[in-house]
C-alpha cells in the first residue's frame, strides 16, 4: 500500500510518475520522503448488510422460468395466428350437433374451451344456483328482521332463540339413547 501512495499525486511534490523523468540524484531523495497518508478522518470498516443471495436468485429463477414459459407459448400463438388462422363458419350437416367449444373463433381459444374450462350451460347453471342461494339467504334476512321487529313491538323476549349445536351430537346422543334403553331393560 505504500508503494502505491507514492503513485498519488501530491500537491507539494507532484505525482512519481511525473517526476521520473528527473535526474537519479532527486529521484533518490524522493524516494527517502516521509510517505504520506491522504485518507478520511472515519472508520474504516466494511458495512455488515444482510445478504443478497436469496433476491438475487429469486430474481434469477423469476426471468429463467418466466422465459422458459413465455418464448415457447410466443412461438405457438404466432404459429397458429400465421398457418392455422381462424375458424371460419360453415354449413352444419344433417345430423350433427356441434359441441359448444367449436363455436370459438380461435383454435387456441377452441382448445382452451374444450380442455381446461367448463362447458357454458353447465357455469350458467352455477351461476344460477348461486344466485339462488344469494335469495334464499336474503329472504332469511327479511324474516329475521320481520321477527325482531314484531319482538320488538310487543316487548317480547327471544323465544325463538336457541344454542347452536352441531348435529353428530344430536346424532350421538339419539344412538346412545336407543342403546341404553336396550341395555338397561327401558325398551316398550
């Protein structure tokens, strides 16, 4: 390191590599020179930081496997969009009926609709029974509602409350019944 502190320029002396070219004599004197230290007045210490390693290969496999997916299914769209093109609408022969994922434009989209999603009356049907159950709990929320007002009207108390109770209990305690009656002589 000190050799390489003679390297830097110094406003006083100049820097060694510009001074080499002077005679022996003055190059001998230079080289005797106390060395002088050009450095800040803090710590120095390498800063303890938490390690990258895991961001860095995080965002590694992120580009590697997202590439892996992305060129392969680039190449297939423009493949198809270019030599298969899409569908086109024809005369249904006498006989035929057509399966609902052949009414897609796009054979990609045919695919799609043939392998992977549901056919379209059976999520319609979905639909509708959510719905369904959508009403059905509504219209549970108005009759509840119509029965605290009444409560409320007539100063009534909950009558028609109970303690919720899981029904394998009541199961249980109907089978162990049945049994100990048996056990003990109770049957009629």
């Amino acid at each position: 390191m000190v050799a390489f502190s003679l390297l830097r320029f110094s406003s006083r002396q100049g820097s060694l590599l510009l001074r080499l070219n002077k005679p022996v004599s003055t190059l001998q004197t230079l080289l005797k020179a106390p060395v002088v230290r050009h450095m800040g007045a803090h710590k120095h210490v390498i800063p303890i930081q938490p390690s990258r390693f895991e961001w860095h290969r995080f965002r590694n496999d992120f580009h590697f496997f997202t590439l892996l997916g992305v060129v392969p299914l680039g190449l297939l769209t423009i493949y198809v969009n270019l030599f298969v093109g899409n569908a086109e609408l024809a005369d249904i022969p006498e006989g035929y009926e057509p399966e609902d994922w052949e009414y897609s434009k796009s054979p990609i989209s045919q695919f799609l609709c043939k392998r992977l999603y549901d056919p379209m009356q059976m999520s319609y049907e979905k639909r509708l029974h959510h719905l369904h159950e959508k009403n059905e709990r509504r219209k549970q929320k108005l009759l509840e509602r119509e029965v605290h007002e009444v409560m409320a009207s007539k100063q009534d108390y909950m009558g028609w409350y109970y303690v919720p109770v899981s029904k394998s209990y009541v199961d249980e305690g109907k089978k162990f019944t049945k049994d100990g009656a048996r056990d003990y002589g109770l049957e009629e």
